[in-house]
C-alpha cells in the first residue's frame, strides 16, 4: 500500500510540474525577467544532492548535458546503511518537459551498476548487479545558471541469493534534493 502513494505521489509530482511549467512559461513569454532557455544550444549541468534510499540516507551527484529537450546525464551515489553500502552508477535519458521558464519538469529512466559494500562484516565480498531505475521530477531555477532540484526514482535490480540458490527481485525508492548549476 505504501509503494501505492509513492508511486501516486511521483506522477502527481509530473503532472502538477507540466501544469506549473504552461503556466511559467507562459508568463516567461509576457516577461523576460528570471528563468532559463534550455531551447538553444548545448548546456551542461552539475546537480550535487542529497536523497533518502529505502530507509537510508544518501548523497550523489549528477552530471548532464542538455539538448533541449533531451538530456544525457551521469550519475553517481553513495547509500550509507547499516550493515552495508550501496554504491550505484548509472546512465540516465532524461525528457524535459519544457525548455524554457524558471520550472522544468522532467521524467527519466537509465541503467547502471549496483554496488553492495558490506561495512560490518569481516569475509564478505561486494555483490555488483545491473539494474535500471525511472522516474521524474523538477528543476526550479532561481536564476538563469542556478537552481533548485527535486526528484524521485523507482530502481529495479535482480540479485542471486546463495543460500536459496535462487534470483530475487530487489525493487526499492530514492527521493531526492539538491540544487542545480548550469555551465553553457
């Protein structure tokens, strides 16, 4: 029930952005004060953050390059938890779904590595998986080169467990905030 609201909470989270970015850019249009145009050009874009994984915290960052629309972005955290540490890279394909206001809603999705650590237990190796991810949120910039950024993912990754000698599905949520800068 609880992975129903946050599934719930991530689309509301799409649609009110497309909804605040018609109406952002709208006004962007009557006045051209504040706001980005990601509509010309290359841009590149370095978002440090900091996030919330299942029940551990998080901190990561992310390097992008905008084509407009389109964006192809590099991602790399750090999962701090109890008995081990996740370590995930991936490649993420993200589509903004507007170009141009101070708000740009996005959705994404990519793949990459999973890393498991253990911290606490002496003997145990690190356990390295494929996994991919999707989701989507929304960059509130405060100026034309600095911004506000919040996001959350769904990461899916399958994981052999010796003992059962057997493969299991490992599903789990990543909430995200952190700020964004954009280098032209």
């Amino acid at each position: 029930m609880f992975r129903f609201f946050k599934a719930l909470l991530i689309v509301t989270m799409l649609f009110a952005g497309i909804a605040w970015a018609q109406l952002d850019s709208a006004s962007m249009n009557s006045s051209s004060n504040g706001g980005v145009d990601l509509s010309r050009g290359v841009h590149f874009e370095i978002s440090p953050h900091t996030s919330l994984v299942g029940g551990s915290g998080a901190f990561g960052i992310r390097l992008g390059m905008n084509y407009g629309s389109f964006n192809l972005e590099l991602s790399g955290e750090q999962v701090i938890g109890r008995t081990a540490n996740l370590y995930p890279v991936s490649v993420n394909a993200m589509l903004n779904l507007a170009t141009r206001g101070r708000i740009i809603p996005f959705g994404s999705a990519g793949v990459g590595l999973l890393l498991t650590v253990p911290t606490s237990t002496i003997g145990d190796e690190t356990v390295s998986s494929i996994g991919f991810n999707f989701g989507g949120g929304a960059r509130y910039f405060l100026t034309n080169i600095f911004g506000i950024r919040a996001e959350a993912r769904q990461y899916v990754t399958s994981i052999h467990n010796q003992r059962d000698a057997r493969d299991e599905l490992l599903v789990f949520q990543e909430f995200s905030l952190g700020v964004s800068f954009l280098l032209r």
